[in-house]
C-alpha cells in the first residue's frame, strides 16, 4: 500500500490493491484532486477513514451510443414537467447528494471537506453540475469532474422520481454533442446499468484516458 506524502504524486494505477485502492492518505487539495482524474484515480472513503485513493480493475463507463432511453422516460422528458440547468447550483447539488438517503447505505461518503474540495474545484471551472429543477425547487442533479474529452461523474440524487436520470440524460447528450469519449461513472450499479453503462477493463480505461481515442 502507498502513502501519499506532500509531495504532488500518485502511484501507477497497475499498482493498485485487488480491489482497487492505489495510495492512501495525501490531501484533497484541487491540485492533487486533478492529478488523481488525470491519472485515472479518484476518492472514495468514510468520515472516520484516511483517504483512500481507487483505480478499480473494472470501471463503469457510459459510450454515448450505448445511452439507453425507455420509451416511458422519453414521455417523462417530452412533458417538459422538469427545467435542466448546468452549473447554476453546484453547491446545492453536492450538498443533496451528501444528504440523500441511500438504499443499503447507512451513511454518506461525501465529507465536509469533500464539499469543499469540490466546490474549490467548481470556482476553478473543473468540477461542474447538472440541475433539475420541478416548479422552481431542485428536485435532482448530479456532478463531476470534466477533463475536456471525459466527464468523471461523482454522485447524483433525485428527490422525485426519474430526476438523476434526467440530468443523467441531459448530461450524456451534452457532452456526445461536444465529442467527449465517455462518461466516468466509476463502479457498477444497476441504475447505471439501465441507463446503458457498462464495465470496461482499466486498462481500457487508461488507454481512452491517456491518449483521447475510443475504443
């Protein structure tokens, strides 16, 4: 296992543990927050853990052709019940995540200084947000990190049914307009996987990641 020190450095990501875990420690400054998404890493712990830095050997990823849509929720989006904002509420956004109440999870792993962290990096115009807003109130949303070329998704909620998968929706067909690669989701979930996410092997990963092609 790698500690990180002061110094602004992470492992190679093929250094990781079985599960995925490529350093712990360091800080959550925007520096070495851009770094680790650069080198295909990002954050993931508990309140009462150090931070624990991951590269999963498996990462879920959404190809924009592969973005699936039922037809009940394409009559959700043609109602036009729900307005889609970008980047009007970051800290709205993150704060939501951090407070839903997740399935099977007794807490969260969105920290205080992870909002703030974060929210640091939105000022500096490199974690952005998605919106969707029902009679004036923000009823769901998601955020994430954009590279330019990958957006690296967080975390998303919805306090009304179908939100996450609108701003999901509204986020993918941005950025395949814009000629990104591929959505970051991370880990596997079924939610994503309706949405038409799926796993790729790291290595993959890494190969779009560090050289902007598809595969």
């Amino acid at each position: 296992m790698y500690y990180l020190t002061k110094e602004l450095f992470f492992p190679p990501v093929e250094t990781a543990s079985p599960e995925g875990i490529v350093a712990v420690g360091g800080d959550l400054s925007p520096e070495r927050l851009l770094l680790a998404y650069k080198s295909g890493i990002f954050p993931w712990f508990e309140d009462d853990e150090p931070i624990l830095w991951w590269s999963p050997p498996e990462r879920m990823v959404l190809f924009f052709e592969d973005l699936k849509i039922s037809k009940s929720m394409r009559n959700i989006i043609n109602q036009n019940k729900f307005k889609v904002t970008f980047n009007t509420s970051f800290r709205e956004v993150i704060l939501n995540c951090k407070k839903i109440s997740r399935k099977d999870q007794p807490g969260t792993w969105i920290t205080d200084n992870m909002v703030e962290a974060y929210c640091k990096l939105h000022e500096l115009g490199v974690a952005k947000s998605v919106e969707v807003w029902y009679n004036d109130e923000l009823v769901g949303g998601l955020y994430g990190v954009d590279l330019g070329h990958i957006f690296c998704g967080e975390s998303m909620f919805s306090k009304v049914s179908n939100a996450s998968k609108i701003a999901f929706i509204a986020l993918a067909k941005q950025l395949e307009m814009a000629n990104y690669r591929l959505l970051d989701c991370q880990v596997y979930n079924d939610h994503l996987a309706s949405l038409g996410c799926v796993e790729i092997e790291r290595e993959d990963f890494m190969m779009v990641l560090n050289t902007n092609i598809s595969i």
